[in-house]
C-alpha cells in the first residue's frame, strides 16, 4: 500500500519509487508532481529517414571529427555512438 503523503505530492506511487532509487525529496516531488513525466518523448525523426546534410549538421552540432567525408551510413554510425 502506498503512503499518502499529503496534497502537495500528486502522484505518491511514482514519488515512493524515486525515492527508494536514491533522489532527494525536492526532485521526486518535482517529478512525481508533474502530469508529463512517465510519458515516452523520442518524437524525433529516425536517422535513416533523414538527409545526409540533416545528418551532416547534426554532427556538426555535436563536433564530430571527419564528418565531412564520411558517408549518410557513416554519419549514422557516428551519431549514434556519440
């Protein structure tokens, strides 16, 4: 059965859990407050599915080296293991 722990805390099951895995109280609380958390984001589009200058400005954004002569295939593989 789980603790109620008061008006201030929303979802008390999920606020429990945080902190049973180690988190101050302030940080459960503020996740176990808000009515998003749980939910699965990743809304982005696939890398394959992208261009290879879509791909080439991400690495850039992320600085990997030898992009520029690197393949749509390779820029996948860098990205991802970056």
């Amino acid at each position: 059965m789980t603790k109620n722990h008061g008006p201030s805390i929303k979802n008390d099951e999920q606020y429990e859990a945080l902190r049973e895995e180690g988190m101050s109280k302030s940080k459960a609380a503020r996740i176990a407050n808000d009515p998003n958390s749980g939910k699965k984001g990743g809304k982005a589009e696939k890398y394959e599915d992208r261009t290879k200058s879509d791909l080439y400005a991400k690495a850039q954004e992320i600085g990997i080296e030898g992009r520029s002569k690197m393949s749509k295939k390779e820029l996948i593989s860098a990205l991802r293991n970056s």
